[in-house]
C-alpha cells in the first residue's frame, strides 16, 4: 500500500512539474506554488485521501513529494494558503 501511495505521488507531482513549467517557476518566484498550481494540486489530494489515506499506518506521501520536487525541500515556498500534508 505504501509503495502504491508514493508512486502516485510521484506520478502527479511530475505531470505538475512538467504540464505546467511556468507557472511552477512562477509560484517559486512568489513563494507561493500552491497559489500558481491550486488547479492541479487540489484535485491530487483529494484523490490521495480517497485512494491511499484508507489506513492509520498511512504517510502522506503527496505532501511529501510536494514539498521534495517543487518547492526544493522548502516548505514554505509552498505558500501561505497551502492547506499543509493530509491527516
């Protein structure tokens, strides 16, 4: 179950990554990549929670990748309004 939940994180943070570039280098720019990838995150999560969040032994493994591909392990680049990793 683990191996699965971080496969589709890494699988939805590279289609972010790479479908949409400029707005990625534009939400680092304003150290805020949730703002500039909302559209594409929201959906992810919530599709994280409804197929992966199914066990209390469950990491957020979405947040994680968040946080180690597009914000370069900075957490704060993510933005203010970033809801934060799935509880």
């Amino acid at each position: 179950m683990h191996l699965a939940a971080q496969r589709f994180a890494r699988v939805k943070v590279a289609e972010m990554r790479l479908g949409k570039p400029d707005a990625l280098r534009s939400g680092r720019k304003e150290r805020n990549i949730y703002a500039s990838l909302q559209p594409q995150i929201d959906p992810a999560r919530e599709k994280f929670r409804e197929r992966h969040m199914t066990t209390p032994t469950m990491v957020d493994y979405l947040h994680l990748e968040l946080v180690r591909s597009l914000a370069d392990d900075d957490a704060i680049l993510l933005g203010p309004n970033y809801p934060g990793p799935l509880v």
